[in-house]
C-alpha cells in the first residue's frame, strides 16, 4: 500500500486536506481519530489511563476529559510521557492494521504529530505537510475552539517548529489562500500519488 503521511502544525488545516484527499478516492486512516475511539466512554485506553491519573480524567459517560488531560500533561512532563506510553502503541497498531486493509489507491495517514513521533516516518511512502503562517493557526484555533492564545501558544510551542516541518517534507500544500487554492494543490498531488501508488505496485508485483 502506498502511504502519505499528511501532517501540520494545530490550525493548519490538515482536516480539510485529508478530506479533499478521501472525496478524490484516497483512504483517511487518522491518528487523532483513533486516539479520540480509544478515550471515549468505553475507550479501550480507558482503564489504563484512569489507573495512571485517576478518575478525575475520566467524564461522566466514561470518556477522557481532554481538558484536564491537557493542562495535566502540560504542567508536568512525566504525565506526558506516562501518556504517550499508554496511547501511542495503541494508535500505532491499529493504524498500521487500517492501512493495511485498506482498499483504496493509497492512504492518507494523518498524523498531528508526525514530526515528533519519529517512528512514522519509515511507514511512509511520502510526507506531506500543511503549512501556514503561526498567525493563521493561532487565529484559526482561537475562532474555532474558544480557547485562550497563550493556551493556543503553548500547544504550538510542543510541536515541531514550522522550519523543521518544512525540512522533512516531500510535499508541501501552502493554506494561507482560499478553498480554489487548496483544492488546486490537493488535485495535483492526487495525480502524483496515484501514478506513485501504481508504480509501487507494477514494482512490487
């Protein structure tokens, strides 16, 4: 299976790329997606998480609450790793078992964190980034989550910085312009990874 590990910083935009990617036919297998199944309410992640951090991270219905989860892992480092090591192994699996049974051409692996993780980069045929300027993701995630810019700084600050991002990617798609922009640029790359897909498979084969 041809993959395309798609990734951004927060605000940048990755959700309407992967799902301008899924409409041309491309499978979406993402991370975040799967995080949020494995800390629902009745979220296999869920026992775990609360013998790690007690119940005051869990909801009423038995999912993770987020919120406290976040300002948790940003005030100590040790909770973070704690729940790194929880998550990630989980995500990681189930996301390779949903590219591989994917049917679809290729793949959209969308992973927020695919820069840090560094262990997503050999599952990837290619890395695509969503870029934007800090100023367009700060504003964009201030207007649609309600939060506060310094808490919007700070989960910038944990991710890999827009240089390093742009460093290790193979694609770039630029979303400082409008939807005819974006989906000129997905369009293209749609056409690129379905002719690297069938190569791979002529090789292969």
């Amino acid at each position: 299976m041809f993959v395309v590990g798609l990734t951004g910083g927060i605000g940048s935009g990755k959700s309407t790329v992967a799902d301008l990617f899924v409409q041309r036919g491309a499978a979406l297998v993402d991370t975040d997606a799967i995080a949020h199944e494995l800390t629902g309410p009745g979220g296999v992640a869920m026992p775990a998480l609360c013998a790690a951090f007690g119940d005051a991270i869990r909801r009423p219905d038995g999912g993770l609450d987020r919120a406290s989860m976040r300002r948790l892992v940003f005030a100590d480092v040790t909770a973070k790793l704690r729940l790194e090591a929880i998550l990630h192994p989980l995500i990681r699996r189930e996301s390779e078992r949903r590219c591989t049974s994917a049917s679809a051409a290729y793949v959209i692996l969308a992973v927020p964190l695919l820069i840090e993780s560094g262990s997503y980069r050999e599952r990837c045929d290619r890395i695509l980034v969503v870029d934007c300027s800090e100023e367009t993701q700060l504003s964009r995630v201030v207007a649609r989550s309600g939060m506060e810019a310094a808490e919007v700084r700070a989960i910038m600050a944990t991710q890999a910085s827009r240089p390093v991002r742009l460093a290790v990617a193979d694609d770039c798609i630029d979303n400082e312009g409008g939807p005819a922009a974006l989906a000129e640029q997905v369009e293209k790359l749609h056409q690129v990874y379905l002719a690297e897909a069938r190569a791979k498979v002529k090789a292969i084969s």
